[in-house]
C-alpha cells in the first residue's frame, strides 16, 4: 500500500498506543518487521502553546515538542496530533513539517502528519478531541481541510465505528475525510461506547473500504498472524495497524511478515523474550533516565511475562522494583527458574 508517495510493503503497523508508543517501543516494533509506526498522542493546543513563552531556557521544559520529535532511522512514520480546534491542528502541522519549534529534538520532519479522531479517554472525549468528533464530522473535516491547505506532508486519520450503537458512521465519515484531503483513514472497528471491550466489527472497516479510493488500514483485536488474514480477507484493507497485540510480543510483526509472504515462523525462546525485555528496560532507561524509565518499563515487562510459569509471582515484584538492577535481577531468578523447570 502506498500513503501517496510512501510505501508500505506489506501493508504492517503498529498503531499510536499513549504512553506505549515512545521511540524505544516503536525501535523494538520496527526490528521485528513493523514497516510503519506512528508516535503516542501529541496534543497540537500544547505544542503551540509552549512556543509562547521566549525564555531560552524555557524549551528545556518543554513537556509535548519531545513527543514529536522523530529520527531518520524511524522514517517511514507519523506523529499523531489531537484536538479540535482546525486552526491550532493547522499551525501544530506547520510546525511539525518545519521543524523549526521550542523544544523540538527530531533529526527529521515525520513522513506523515496523524489525526486522532478514535481516542475513547473521557480525558480526550471531554473536549470535544479524539472520538468525540465523530459526533461532529462537519468539525472532522473542517479540521483535516486546515491541515492539508498548511502544509505539504500527507495527513492521515484515525477513527472508530462510531460514537455508539446507534450512531455508527465511520463510512460518513470516511467520505467526508477523504473529500477533505486525507491521504488514509484507519478504523478501528469499534464504537467509542465499546471502548476496548466486545470483538471489532469488521464489517464496518469493509464497508469503507468500498465507499473511499484512499487507502484504508484495519485496527482492532489483532493478537497473531491469522486475526490479520482474517481481516483482511473479510473487508479487502489494505494494511493492519497492531496495536495491544503488539504490547510484551514485538515478535507478532515477525509473524506478520512470515504469514504475508508464505515463511514459516518460530516463536521465540523464554530466553529470547527475557533478552529483549530486559532490552527494552535499558533502551527505557537509557532514553528517560532511570527513575522515570524504571516506572515505564515495569508495566512493559508485565506484559513480556505473560504465560511464563511463575510469572504471577515475579510481576508483583516487578510492579515494585525501583531501579534497573532489580528488574535484571527478577528476570534473571525467573529464567533461572523456568530453565529448571
């Protein structure tokens, strides 16, 4: 699939997880076989408003430009804005594809722009910002039509099935988005009411598909290989967007890519994926310092720990650890422990 000139082999991505996606995660997504990735959040109200302040030691404060920043070894990638208001959405995608912003620390303006219009977080919703606007799509599109007039990048949109059962428009939606110059919309099949609970209904990613000639990505409950020939062969997308799927097992784009092109695929050993975790950790570490990197990496190494005997246990002291050499510690008492077994 292509998003205008930027292709993507085989259609493989991981989606914009908040908190999840930072540049460690999404470097651990691209060995395996992620061919495009998308940042966490970025709020374009925040990003234009920490350019108002002109103290020069004020872009060392700056909390949302670093959310933003993207380097050459990650293209091809988008950086994924919420909001609602076109003209900060507009001027937040100027300075993205510039680069020229307080606090921004990218070596490269991102190979597409995103646009959250799926985020179900009643934080997100309250403001009238990610699924929210599927409400509203005359706003969605107004939105789309500023950032596509300020700037060259291609502009994507994320959204959902809906607001609710009773309001399920993302094919409405999608036209709309498209007429207003996106250049791709992924949905997720299901509606803001559902949040992430139910299964994804893939009939509505099918039925845009039909209804748009822009590139349509499928999202929702791909946990392996055969979630994503399923949706695919059932709504004919063009790419699948992974994302709690990919959470603890970056290893499901390797399966991916073996499944699209026929090869045989090996799971990894227990002491493969405690290598990688603890891999993970450091790369955490070593981008955000220890105290921070230590709190973020302790829910990644919960998920690295999924169905491995006498996980229970060594999750609880994972939750609790403080510093690196405790989690290397507790991982390496694990293995020890399941290699015994």
């Amino acid at each position: 699939m292509k998003i205008r000139e930027i292709e993507i082999k085989n259609g493989i991505a991981l989606a914009p997880l908040a908190g999840v996606s930072d540049r460690t995660f999404r470097r651990m997504a691209r060995r395996y076989g992620a061919e495009y990735t998308v940042s966490e959040m970025v709020s374009a109200k925040a990003l234009c408003y920490e350019q108002l302040c002109k103290r020069p030691e004020s872009a060392e404060r700056c909390r949302t430009a670093p959310l933003a920043a993207v380097l050459r070894e990650e293209l091809p990638m988008a950086v994924q804005l919420f909001g609602a208001e076109p003209e900060f959405m507009a001027h937040a995608a100027q300075l993205l594809e510039s680069g020229e912003y307080r606090g921004a620390c990218g070596e490269v303006a991102p190979s597409v722009i995103d646009v959250n219009m799926g985020c179900p977080m009643q934080k997100i919703v309250g403001n009238g910002e990610g699924s929210a606007l599927m409400k509203d799509p005359k706003r969605a599109a107004e939105i789309v039509r500023a950032m596509t007039n300020a700037v060259s990048l291609p502009i994507t949109v994320k959204i959902r099935a809906g607001w609710d059962s009773a309001h399920v428009n993302a094919v409405e939606m999608a036209q709309r988005l498209e007429d207003a110059g996106a250049s791709m919309i992924c949905v997720h099949g299901r509606t803001r009411e559902q949040m992430y609970a139910g299964r994804a209904d893939l009939s509505v990613i099918g039925e845009v598909k039909r209804a748009v000639k822009i590139p349509v990505m499928g999202n929702g409950d791909i946990f392996c290989a055969a979630d994503a020939l399923r949706m695919i062969a059932q709504t004919e997308c063009d790419g699948v967007m992974v994302a709690r799927g990919a959470q603890g097992n970056p290893w499901i784009f390797s399966e991916l890519q073996c499944a699209m092109s026929g090869s045989p695929y090996t799971e990894p050993t227990v002491q493969e994926r405690f290598g990688v975790a603890m891999e993970h950790a450091r790369g955490l570490v070593t981008e955000k310092g220890e105290r921070v990197g230590v709190a973020e990496a302790r829910k990644h190494l919960s998920w690295y720990l999924h169905g491995v005997r006498g996980a229970a246990a060594a999750r609880n002291r994972v939750m609790s650890a403080v510093t690196l050499s405790e989690l290397e510690e507790i991982l390496a008492e694990l293995l020890a422990s399941t290699i015994e077994v």
